[in-house]
C-alpha cells in the first residue's frame, strides 16, 4: 500500500525575497532616512525588535506621500526570475502559495499585479495603513511578540491539518517562520541567521532553484 502524500503550503516573503531588492527597507530609507539610518541596524543586531523600529519609522513619515510616492518610487523595481514557473508547477501538485509580508500591502499587492501574480497567490498577509491622520499609522491584525506581521500565527492560522511547511526567505523578517517551518529556502542575511542556529536550510538564488529542489523532494 502506498503512502498518502502529505500536502504541502508555501509561506513566501515578499521585500528581498519576491522582489530583487529590499523594497520596503527602500521606502522606509527614502521617507524617513535619519530615523531608518539610526534604527534599522538597530533592528538587524536584534537590539530592537522589528515590531518597534518598523512601527517608529512609519509612524513618523507624513501621511501625504501615501499611497501615490510610495508606488512611485517602487512601480519599477524588479522581481526575481522563475516566480511564475514556480507557481504554476505548485498550481500542478495542489500546493497554496502565500505570500507573508512584513512590509506594506499596497507595495506588495501592486507589483504583483503587475507581474499578473496577485490573483495566482492564496493569500497576501502584509501591513495595512491609516492615512486619516498627518502621519502613517500602522494597521495590522497579525501584531504579535515582535513582529507587526507574526509570520508564525499566520502559518498556523492556515495549516490546520499538519500540512508541510515551506518558508521562503531572505531577512531577520523571516527567522521566526524559518524555526517553525518544515522546509527552509533561505538566502542572504537569513543564511547567517540560520546558520548562528544551527537551523537546516536550502539555499537559493532565484526561483528555478526553488522549483527545481522542490521537484526532487517531491519526487523522493
């Protein structure tokens, strides 16, 4: 008698990760340089948490550049090769692709509309903004420990049947998922991360490497 195959979700991180550059870092950098300089070193030492510096930095930029020169400055920015290949090979095998970020929906959401990817991906979990006010306030239901986007809760939110867990990553942004995952793409800072752990990973450079290892690992 066969085994059943157990089935598999995809948690992807977006900044770094989907895109070829940090996109978020970019904007908080752009918007808001004196405090990022000072904080976001801060946050990479992990002598702040993302939770506080990400939340300081954004609350402290005007709210009437927002949305319009926040797309402005990222419309261009590009995304890592084999993304799509990658999604219709897990659309192949049954298995969801989510996208989990710590950054900003609406980066997030319009360039993947862009690369006609929004509406391939299960679910976007990101940061949303209020701009009733003169700045930025941070909106998110996922703000848990120390993260404005607690990528475990969401992972555990959407397995509920012992699902096999694939994060994908670059950052400090995703160490947490990282510990709880089954499968670790890692790149980047993540590596050292991982790596100070003594956490198992597979690293990447582009999506077809992801594809293509997760196609032996499938087959096994």
């Amino acid at each position: 008698m066969s085994r059943e195959k157990r089935s598999s979700i995809v948690f992807c991180d977006f900044d770094g990760t989907i895109t070829a550059s940090e996109t978020f870092v970019g904007v908080l950098k752009h918007f808001a340089p004196d405090l990022s300089n000072e904080l976001i070193p801060k946050i990479l030492s992990k002598e702040i948490t993302i939770r506080q510096g990400v939340r300081q930095i954004l609350e402290s930029i005007s709210s009437s550049v927002y949305p319009d020169e926040f797309l402005k400055f990222v419309q261009d920015l590009p995304i890592r090769s084999g993304l799509p290949k990658l999604i219709d090979y897990l659309d192949s095998e049954n298995i969801p692709f989510a996208v989990v970020s710590g950054g900003l929906r609406c980066l997030v959401e319009t360039i993947l509309r862009r690369e006609n990817l929004l509406e391939r991906c299960a679910k976007v979990y990101a940061i949303d903004i209020d701009k009733s006010n003169e700045k930025l306030k941070v909106i998110t239901e996922w703000e848990s420990g120390s993260e404005l986007v607690a990528k475990v809760n969401v992972i555990k939110h959407e397995c509920q049947n012992q699902e096999r867990i694939i994060v994908i990553g670059d950052s400090i942004t995703d160490l947490n998922a990282a510990r709880y995952a089954d499968i670790v793409f890692a790149r980047d800072g993540l590596c050292k991360y991982l790596t100070e752990e003594n956490i198992s990973f597979i690293e990447w450079d582009d999506f077809e490497d992801i594809q293509n290892k997760l196609q032996l690992i499938n087959n096994q």
